[in-house]
C-alpha cells in the first residue's frame, strides 16, 4: 500500500516537471528559418496558439506536427486516471514531436512559400523533453500497473 502510494507520487511528480518544461517551452524561440529578406524565427507560443488553424492556410504537415499538443495532453490526463492507454497516447505525441527535428524547411506563407529551418531552438528542445519525460511517466506507470495486476492473480 505503502509503495503504490509512493508510486503515484512519483507519477504525478513526474507529470508535473513534464508540464513544467512545457509551459518553459512556450517562452523561448521554437524555429530559427531563412525567409526571403533574412533570418527569423517563430516563437514557441505563437506556434502552440495558431498552429491549429495552419491547416487553413495549406500547412498540412505542419499542423499534423501541431496536433501532438493535444495528443500530449490526452496523454496526460489518461496517465492522471493511471490508464494504460496512456502509453499510446504519449509514445504517438513524441513521435509526432521528434519527426520535426528531421525537416529541412516549413510552410511560412499562406501562399505556399517555404522556408530553409535554420535551427531549432530551445523551446523545441524543452517541449520534446516534456513529451519525453510524459512518456518515460507513461512506461513507468505501465510498469508498476502491470506489476500490481500480476500479484492480484
């Protein structure tokens, strides 16, 4: 009893850092791009505000990118009801998230203008991390549920 509790603990604990170095993400620059008349960059918050509507503007893959925001979300509340399916959840939204560092250019114009992705910054860097950390939460928890339901039989 004494170490289910523990584990909990250490569950929420870790949720909380996550979120932590998600709202950390949303301060700092996310994408450093060359445009046409120079460097730029796009700030994490204005990324994680009107990325949803990006699609609008033809920003397919960008907005797939953006969709692991809400999936990581999910992902945390199933953990916060100790789901397993929670482990789906986070394991899709850092996929989505680490698929990013591997593109070369993004959609910065409605009409369809790409841009060469200088660098990612670091509230790129912390968001993976929060998505990470959720995740290792999420294997954590799966762990010990699985471990808990194997002594019940």
């Amino acid at each position: 009893m004494v170490e289910q509790h523990s584990d909990k603990l250490k569950i929420k604990r870790m949720t909380t850092v996550s979120l932590i170095l998600f709202i950390i993400s949303l301060t700092l620059t996310a994408i450093n791009y060359e445009d046409y008349d120079g460097l730029k960059s796009y700030s994490s918050i204005s990324i994680f505000l009107f990325g949803s509507i990006s699609i609008l503007g033809g920003g397919l893959f960008e907005w797939l990118v953006w969709l692991a925001n809400p999936i990581y979300f999910i992902a945390l509340l199933l953990l916060l009801k100790r789901k397993r399916l929670s482990l789906i959840f986070s394991i899709l939204a850092t996929m989505i998230a680490f698929s990013f560092a591997t593109w070369n250019e993004l959609l910065v114009s409605e009409s369809g203008r790409m841009a060469k992705i200088e660098s990612l910054g670091m509230g790129y860097v912390f968001w993976l991390l929060s998505f990470m950390l959720l995740t290792y939460a999420t294997f954590y928890n799966y762990k010990k549920v699985s471990a808990i339901q194997n002594t019940i039989e």
